[in-house]
C-alpha cells in the first residue's frame, strides 16, 4: 500500500488560521505583534525567503519591520541595529537572515539577539532551554517536524527514530526536541552523520527516519522497513533537461521508491518546507503573548 503523503502545505494553512485567530485577540487588546527581518546584502535565495516571510505576516496580521542593508555594512553597524530593535517595543521577534557576507561574524550577531526576541531559537540560551526541557523558543525546522507528525497522528512516544544529520540547524535540535519527555517526544533517537557505519542498518529499525543530510538519495529504499513514517527535510537541486529552469528539487530520500513502502512520507517541496515559515510566525506571536502577559 502506499504511503499517505503528508501535506506540509495544509497543516501550515491549519496553523495560519490558528495564528491569525490569535494576532485578532491581541490586536482587541491593542497589541501587534512585530517581527523585524534583517537581510544584509543581494543573496537571490535569502530575498525570495524574506519577502516570502514578510508576505506571511501580512497574511496573519502581523507588523513586518524590513531591513535590508548593503552588502558592505560594517558589524558595528549591524550590532547598532540590532540593539536598537532589541530596545524597541513594537518588536516580538528579531529574524537576522542567514549567511551573512563574509566579513562579518554570524556568532556575534546571534548573541546580540535578546533570547526574549529570538524567534528563530538559536541564541545559546534558548539552545541550552531546549536542550534541558524549559520553555523556550524552538528552532523552526524542527518544531515544524514535530508538527507534522503531531497533526498526521504520527506517534513518537516509545518510537525508534533515525536522525540522518547532525547540523545545528535541523538535526541536533529534532533529535533533542524528540526525546523530551512531552507528547511531541518520549522517542529513542539515532543520530546518524557522515561517519556512521552501516546506516542503512540503523535506518532498517527506524518506525520513523528524518533525513536531513542535504544530499539526494540519502535514504534509498532498501534502507526503509515497511511502515515507516520519512521524513525527507532536505531540498537538492537536480539537473533537468525537461524544466524550463534547467533543473528540479528533490529531498534527500529516494521518494518514488520509498513512497511505495513507507506508512507517511512528506514530499520535496510542499512538506517541511512551508512549516518552516509557519513556525516562524509562531514564536512571534508567542513572543507577543508573553509580552502582553507582563503588561
């Protein structure tokens, strides 16, 4: 039987709706919840991402602060700026878009951030939250993994999970997310990586397999048991012949094979990715709450 295709796009117009519903409630009482977005020079994929995000806050009703900045801005300049939307109150959420241009220091930006307004989960101390279980801002890669399998009645309580990928970004925080000890969690997770031996037997006792590795193929479909739920993060741009932009996207997983196997699989594009945004959203509109609640 094949798999049932998790639509990634449905349950981020779900999550939307519900966003939206919450930004009225705080607008009654007089708040707008703000996101600033910094992008730092002419990146072609870093603009199509941030117009893509401030279009989803107009969406639900969320103020979108935008500053974009040449490519040449100093990082005394850069730190100026977020210090400033650091003390501003109109703003919940801090979005500084990644890579910066060389010449400056990604870290040192990240820290500036305060954790209160870090709506993309990766200052350390928001890090260090998740990792020991506290409220905390989460990574939206991962939060949005766990949402799909949430809302598709994927269980992960006691399930044997396989983590392909151990980036900072998607891979070490899903797996820490997963064996917290909460009803998106109380899994047993592998985390498997370049230097794994034998991952096709790791993957082979996976019930679900979260591939993030950023190479297509990854995960094939003699490494899949029947049943499993895939997870496929991943997001390759292939050469096409065919398309009229010369090349197509795929995931890491091998998804017509594995699709004919697999109990849930999510699709490249239209499955994690546009929870990614959605999650994003979120953790602004948290911020927002949190804020009023201190009022």
């Amino acid at each position: 039987m094949a798999a049932k295709i998790i639509d990634g796009k449905q349950v981020a117009a779900d999550m939307r709706a519900e966003l939206k519903e919450k930004v009225a409630k705080l607008k009654d009482r007089g708040i707008v919840p703000g996101l600033a977005v910094v992008l730092v020079g002419e990146d072609p994929a870093s603009k199509s991402y941030v117009t893509a995000k401030e279009r989803a806050c107009e969406e639900i009703g969320i103020f979108s602060d935008d500053n974009r900045l040449p490519a040449d801005t100093s990082q005394e300049d850069l730190m100026t700026l977020v210090e400033k939307l650091n003390n501003d109150p109109k703003i919940n959420g801090i979005l500084v878009q990644l890579p910066l241009p060389k010449h400056l220091n990604e870290s040192e930006v990240l820290l500036k951030i305060n954790p209160d307004k870090d709506v993309d989960g990766f200052h350390p101390v928001n890090v260090g939250k998740m990792v020991v279980g506290e409220k905390a801002f989460l990574p939206c890669t991962p939060h949005g993994i766990l949402q799909l399998l949430k809302r598709n009645n994927i269980p992960t309580e006691g399930a044997e999970v396989v983590v392909v990928g151990r980036s900072n970004i998607v891979g070490k925080p899903v797996a820490n997310m997963l064996i917290q000890k909460n009803d998106m969690g109380n899994a047993t997770v592998t985390v498997c990586h370049t230097r794994t031996k034998n991952l096709k037997e790791h993957c082979l006792r996976a019930d679900i397999i979260i591939a993030a590795s950023g190479r297509p193929n990854t995960v094939t479909a003699d490494m899949v048991k029947n049943g499993a739920a895939v997870i496929d993060v991943g997001v390759n741009r292939v050469e096409d012949a065919t398309k009229k932009r010369g090349y197509r996207l795929v995931g890491d997983v091998e998804f017509d094979a594995i699709k004919e196997k697999a109990s849930y699989i999510t699709p490249v594009p239209g499955g994690v990715g546009p929870m990614t945004i959605t999650m994003l959203l979120f953790n602004t509109v948290e911020s927002a709450e949190k804020a009023a609640a201190k009022k």
